[in-house]
C-alpha cells in the first residue's frame, strides 16, 4: 500500500485515490472459491449448464469479488506512516450490481469518504468502493468500506 502522512491521507477526502490494477477472475479462481467456501452452485461451477442461464455461462461468487477488494486495495489506499496496524470495521451498503463472467476482469475504484479519529491514534477511514468490470458498463459491486488503522 502507499505510504503518506496522516495530512496527506486527510487532504484526500472526497477524491478519487484511484484505481487497483486489472485481476483475471478465471473459472479456476472461481471453483477455488467454492471449493473454500463450500458453495457449488451450478451458475459458479458447471459451465454446461451454466450455459442455459440468462448468464449464457459460470460467473464469479459475489462474495469472491468482494474478497478481492484486499487484494485491489493493496496497490491504491493510502496508509499512513507509522501504521502499527490496519483492521476491517466492516461495510456499508454492499450491492451486487452485475455479474462477473468466468474469465472476465475486474479493478477497485476508491474514493475516500472520511477519515475520522476515533481514539487517540485511532482512525477510522471510509471508502466508496466500485468494482468495475473490464469492457461493460455497469460495475460487479459498490460498497463503503470501513478500516480502522492504529498509529
């Protein structure tokens, strides 16, 4: 993650911090992540009859995109230096807006909403988050996403 000052992270409320790098959803990702998480319905797993389905084939788990937010948050958020440690607080609004067909790609898009000390040394930052996906219009999912970091 790149590292900032705690100002510099302040000054980015309301902006755009940018966008994470392109992630391959492929359908092994896909049966990995029914395979973890025991969900091994057909629309995820079986591209035969898949196929039938108004998706036309497998498409990724909504909660395989959103565990990927980690993964695209890596390369965008801001952290500020002297971090001792970063936690999820939660989500706010989560939506699934389309589906992420097998071997499609997908990147985080962040804006930092606030960014709030709690504590003393305590802080807590909120982001909207769409997850695009590659060539469509509309996103796979947006959501506020709540992390508290500790300085």
């Amino acid at each position: 993650m790149p590292l900032a000052t705690l100002d510099e992270v302040r000054t980015k409320v309301g902006q755009d911090i940018g966008a994470s790098p392109w992630i391959l959803i492929d359908q092994a990702a896909i049966d990995a992540f029914a395979s973890v998480t025991g969900d091994h319905q057909f629309i995820h797993t079986d591209p035969a009859a898949a196929a039938g389905t108004p998706f036309g084939g497998t498409v990724a788990h909504g909660f395989l995109t959103l565990s990927l937010l980690s993964q695209m948050a890596a390369s965008v958020m801001l952290v500020p230096d002297g971090l001792k440690m970063a936690v999820n607080y939660g989500f706010e609004r989560v939506r699934f807006i389309a589906p992420v067909r097998s071997g499609r790609r997908v990147r985080g898009r962040f804006v930092l909403n606030s960014a709030e000390e709690k504590r003393p040394g305590q802080w807590q930052f909120v982001h909207a988050v769409t997850v695009e996906i590659e060539n469509e219009a509309k996103p796979a999912l947006t959501a506020e996403w709540i992390g508290q970091v500790f300085l």
